[in-house]
C-alpha cells in the first residue's frame, strides 16, 4: 500500500464527481437506462468547457449509488456530500453551476458546504 494523500492535494485537485452509469438485468430501475452515460458525458464537457475537468475536479464512472430511477442518474459531488437522482442531460448545466460556480472557480473542499 502507498499513501497518496499529499501527491493528490499538491495537484489541485478539489472535486470529485461520481456519476452512476450502472446497469442491472432486473425488473429495478437502473441508471444506465435512464441517461446515465449521457449525463457523464455531460458532466465531462462542461468541465472541459471551464478547463478543470482532471485537473481540479475529477470524475468517476461508478456502480450503484444507492438512488436508483427509472427517471435519470444518479450523481454526488464529494467531498461536499451532495447527493442528486434523476439527472438528465439537460440538467447538468444548472446542477454543475450550481455547484461550481458558472465559471467553475468555486471549488474545494470547503465551497458550497453551509
Ligand atoms: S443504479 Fe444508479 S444509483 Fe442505483
């Protein structure tokens, strides 16, 4: 095991957003259905747009997140602990900007807790 926690703070990062693209062979809801690699690639653009993506914010494609719809994805913004469920693309925008800022400079650890 190698302890990383001073390498990845010394490179800026400041955010980490899971988006849920988990699929299921059940009668269950499950984002992969419902907009899930339409909103991580979303989610991926318009940090792009803003120059963080990787940089300052990171993403993750990840399993089960727990908020299961048939609706739209499932995604947490962390450290924050923000949680969201039945994101589509079109909400991305608004959700991102809410969180980061409209030019993404709101960021850390401490940003957007209250
Ligand atoms: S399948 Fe995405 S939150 Fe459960």
């Amino acid at each position: 095991m190698r302890e990383r926690t001073a390498e990845v703070a010394e490179s800026g990062f400041r955010d980490h957003v899971l988006v849920c693209t988990n699929a299921r062979d059940s009668e269950y809801a499950a984002c992969a259905e419902a907009h899930g690699d339409e909103v991580l690639d979303a989610v991926t653009a318009w940090l792009k747009e803003r120059g963080v993506f990787w940089s300052a914010v990171h993403v993750a494609e990840t399993s089960c997140l727990g908020l299961c719809s048939a609706d739209g994805t499932a995604v947490a913004i962390h450290p924050r602990g923000r949680w969201y469920s039945d994101v589509v693309p079109g909400d991305v925008p608004d959700l991102l900007s809410g969180a980061f800022g409209a030019d993404a400079t709101n960021l850390g650890s401490q940003a957007g807790l209250s």
